[in-house]
C-alpha cells in the first residue's frame, strides 16, 4: 500500500534534516484523524455528526491501520458508536508514534538517538528517503497554489493540515492568508461523492474542535 495519509502528515511535520516534529500538538490531532479518514475511506468506519463506529472489521493488509482498528474496536467495547473528539483525544500522541515507526520499517524515516544535555535520552527521526515528502508537497502545491483538481484523498488531507492550523508546515514560504483560504475551499467542494464529503467535513471538525479545546486549555 501506498503512504498513508497519516504517514504524509507526520512527514511534512518533521523536520527532515534534524527529525524533530514541528507543532507536536497540533500534528498529533492531525495523524489521529488522518488514520480515522483512512479507515473511513476504506470502508471499515463511519464518521457522522460527532460520532464514530467501525462498520466492517476485515483487515485492510496495512499494519497501521489495522494496530489502530483493533485498539479503536476494544475502546468502543460494546458500544455501537462513541464521540470522534473523544478518540482523538486519547490517541494523538500514540498514533503520531505508530505513524513514525510505519515510515522508519518503510525505510523512509531513520531512528536516532541523542541525549539532551548530554544526560536526558531524545529520539530523532530524520529522512533517509525524501521521496515520499517530495510527492506529497508537490500533490499538495499543485492542489491548493496550482488549482488542479484534487482526489478525494487529497482532498481529505487538506481538509486535515487546515483544521489542525498547519499551513505554515506545509508552505513555510508562504502566508498563510494566501492558502488558508483555498484549502477551506477545497476541503467544502465538490470533488467527491457526498458520502465521502460528508465524512471529511466531519473529521475535519473533529479535529478544529480538539485542537481549539487544547489551544484554550493550555493558554488558561
């Protein structure tokens, strides 16, 4: 299977010489979602309104989205369904490390380690292969700057970058008034069936509404 839409995120948040994640906060959300948009996509869960369920539990033959399923199916336990904010609340920072150890069994991502200070144990993740995050800033440029028509899959990860505020991550170059624009646009069009539309525009809320909630709690 091709990168994943969480693996693309964690990669335009790392920094590719050092490995160290850019906005650590803000691309948790963002992984979780893109995971849970995964799946959803694949026919295996729901999103509507505010809540999720799993509708077919038939392994996708992609190892991180199948470790995610099954941990999302004991977290519903037995209950048909739960709130999105609630899973990706407990598991942002989770995800954004599975997400990591798919890209470095890829051989995209390499593990380091560094002590801080010379005493605290750091791990650092810089790319050993570029390829993956050339294609998808060049997906994403071609997108939002370009005007070309996206996929729905595109479509989806912009909607996700843009609830969880990471345009600067994206296109570091430039201001943010100038794409945040286009990729709300892009995220509300009519580039997919409404099943799907609906269903991102579901995540992406989700994910606004976790990242605002911890923005407001971290600055109480």
């Amino acid at each position: 299977m091709a990168v994943t839409l969480a693996e693309e995120i964690m990669l335009l948040c790392l920094d590719g010489e050092s490995g160290v994640p850019e906005q650590r906060q803000a691309a948790g959300w963002a992984v979780a979602g893109g995971i849970l948009l995964e799946l959803v996509l694949a026919g295996r869960a729901s999103v509507e309104g505010k809540y999720l369920k799993l509708t077919d539990r038939t392994p996708t033959g992609e190892r991180l989205l199948d470790d995610r399923m099954a941990l999302l199916g004991t977290w519903l336990r037995d209950r048909e369904k739960r709130r999105v904010t609630e899973w990706l609340t407990k598991d942002r920072n989770k995800a954004a490390s599975a997400a990591t150890e798919s890209l470095c069994a890829r051989g995209v991502l390499v593990e380091q380690e560094h002590r801080a200070l010379g005493l605290f144990p750091t791990r650092r993740y810089p790319e050993v292969d570029g390829a993956p995050e050339t294609e998808v800033r060049q997906r994403l440029r071609a997108v939002v700057l370009d005007g070309a028509a996206p996929d729905e899959r595109t479509a989806g990860l912009i909607a996700l970058l843009h609830a969880a505020k990471l345009h600067r991550v994206v296109f570091p170059d430039t201001p943010r008034k100038e794409v945040a624009g286009r990729m709300a646009e892009i995220a509300a069009g009519q580039w997919a069936a409404e099943g799907v539309r609906a269903a991102i525009r579901d995540m992406q809320a989700a994910v606004a509404a976790v990242a605002v909630a911890a923005s407001v709690s971290a600055g109480s």
